[in-house]
C-alpha cells in the first residue's frame, strides 16, 4: 500500500491501514506494543502511556511522508474519547497483523505479555477450534468482558 498520502483527511479505515502498513514495514517499533498497552491502561509499561504512543507516531512521521496534521489525526482517532472507535481500528489492526505469518508470532507474544498466557492461548484453541473468529478473539483478548461495564 505504501503510506505516501496526500494532504487530506483521515478516516479511522485510513488509520488501519496506516499502523498496519508502519507496523510491517517497521517491525522492530514499539508502536503496537505502546498502544495496546494505553488500550488496556497498562501504566509504567517501557513508559508506555498516551505521550509515548504520540512520540512512536511522530518518530514514523518523517518514515512515512507524514504530516504533523496527519499525525495529530491519527493519533485522535487512537486516542478517541469514543471507545468503539478505538476499539475498531486496534481490533481490525492486531487481526490484520495476525493474518500475516511474518507478525504472528510477535504479535501473538505482544498479547501475551500484555493480557496473560493462559488466557491468550485458551482463546486461540477456540479459534483454531472454529469457536470463534479471529476477530472475535482479539476483541476478547483486547476488552475483556470485566472492562466493557
């Protein structure tokens, strides 16, 4: 896909695509890590928080052809005050990343360690099982039931 995007506005599809696209081409980042780690409100984590997700957007910007504007758009639509849109866009970007046999592993050890082994695993078998999709899988991994309410 390549991220050279014009100057334009950025729906939460485009940012999808966007993280996925820095994530692949740039796999050693912490960007995934920092940001699912805010996601599920894991403080202290490598200094994980909101500023640290900003700062590994902003160190791609300049990677990717990014605006300042651009950054500051998708960096809104991760931090969105409305949950199902956060939700979206990291669920569609870890389901992505997933699919891909070069990320799955990593990916797969990112939600391990931030949401627990046991859990990750017995999740996965249900998949594996056809109990659920991965998309499914992911959502539960992400937003435990505990944390919707």
């Amino acid at each position: 896909m390549g991220i050279k995007m014009q100057e334009r506005k950025i729906t939460p599809i485009d940012v999808e695509k966007i993280l996925v696209d820095i994530i692949r081409k740039n796999p050693e980042d912490h960007l995934l890590y920092d940001l699912l780690a805010y996601e599920l409100g894991i403080s202290n984590v490598n200094g994980s928080n909101k500023e640290k997700v900003l700062e590994d957007l902003q160190n791609n910007a300049n990677k990717y052809n990014l605006s300042d504007k651009q950054v500051e758009k998708i960096f809104y639509w991760i931090t969105h005050p409305v949950r199902d849109i956060r939700q979206i866009i990291i669920t569609k970007t870890i389901e992505e990343l997933l699919k891909d046999e070069r990320f799955h592993d990593s990916v797969y050890d990112i939600l391990c360690s931030l949401a627990g082994k046991e859990g990750v695993e017995l999740i996965f078998k249900w998949v594996k099982d056809g109990v659920m999709t991965l998309e499914q899988a992911v959502f539960t991994i992400v937003y435990p039931i505990s944390d919707i309410y």
